[in-house]
C-alpha cells in the first residue's frame, strides 16, 4: 500500500494510473470489495477513483478543493464571485 501511495503522490499532474501489480499492494484482485477499498485509498490521500478497469488499471484524480468547486459553480451558472 506504501509503495502505491508513494508512486501516486510522486505525479505532480492532476492524476496518476496505477496498473494491476500496484493495485495488488493497496487490495488483493479477487477481493470482492475492490472499488470500494480503492475509493477509500484514494479518498485517504486527497484523490478520488476516475476510472477502474478490473484486471488492468485505474486512474486517480485529484480531489478539486472547496473553493475550486464552488467557482466551477458560479462559472457554470454565468455568475461572479
């Protein structure tokens, strides 16, 4: 699980992919609660699951902080801060 976070956090864009062999060290592949303990690895490390492809990969993202979502808001509606 260290190393998956270390190879994670080390990307300094906006996301980062994990393939299978580091998926393995944050949950086993036959553990039937996958998504949910990766959702939680992420969400544990200010990320969030993108997109998971059981077997191959999955990307995380950055979670956007409260001030970034609240003026995607006020951009999508057309108003000013």
């Amino acid at each position: 699980m260290h190393r998956a976070k270390r190879d994670c956090l080390s990307y300094e864009d906006d996301h980062c992919a994990l393939y299978e062999n580091d998926l393995a060290y944050i949950c086993p592949k036959k553990d039937k609660d996958r998504r949910k303990k990766l959702v939680e690895f992420a969400a544990q490390y200010g990320f969030r699951l993108r997109f998971y492809h059981e077997g191959l990969f999955a990307i995380f993202g950055l979670r956007a902080s409260g001030v970034a979502v609240g003026a995607l808001r006020l951009a999508a509606t057309g108003l000013s801060a």
